[in-house]
C-alpha cells in the first residue's frame, strides 16, 4: 500500500525524469536544429539569387529574396527560443524535484 511519503517520492521521481527529458530535448534543439544544414543551404542560395536579381536589375527578385532571408532569421530565432525554454523548464523541473525530495527525507530523518 502507498503511503504520502512513497507516493511524493515516485512524483519527485516522475517530475525530475521529465525535466530531464525537457532538458535534453532543449539542449539537442539547440545544437542540431538551430544550425542545421538546411538552413544554411537555403541562406546559400537565395544569397546567389539576390546577387542574380542585383546583376539583371529585377528589383522584385532582390526584394523577395531578402524577404526570404528574414523569414529564414526569423525561424532560427523562434527555434533558438524553443531550445532555451525547453532547457531553463527542464532544470526548474530537475530542481523542484530535488527539492521536494529533500524536504521529505528532511522531515523523516
């Protein structure tokens, strides 16, 4: 039978395992997603698209292309952002269940 002592252990437990997978999910967006090769393929060429709409004078291939360019910005910001929040949650998360944990065997002890 559980009692409030084992059932706020396996809640610290569940807590701190999520907060470790928030952590890792934040930490590995961070490094893989915001860099990713797709993004610095598509920068390449729309940067040559923009150097061809300035040669052959279109100013509306120049216009669109730097549009692109601040969309694709734009998406690397917003996913930087999504890493970090996912990261500093899955910390809090670590050390609130600590923390529980802690003040359990504190009174126990």
């Amino acid at each position: 039978m559980l009692n409030a002592t084992s059932l706020i252990l396996i809640f610290s437990a569940l807590l701190f395992l999520l907060g470790a997978v928030m952590t890792l999910a934040g930490v590995v967006i961070l490094t893989m997603r915001a860099a990713s090769s797709d993004v610095r393929t598509l920068a390449v060429q729309t940067s040559k698209l923009a150097q061809k709409g300035i040669s052959y004078e279109i100013t509306g291939l120049v216009g669109h292309a730097a549009d692109l360019l601040e969309a694709m910005n734009q998406l690397v910001r917003t996913t930087q952002g999504i890493g970090l929040f996912l990261t500093v949650l899955g910390v809090i998360l670590m050390a609130t269940a600590s923390w529980l944990v802690l003040q359990v065997f504190g009174k126990n002890a």
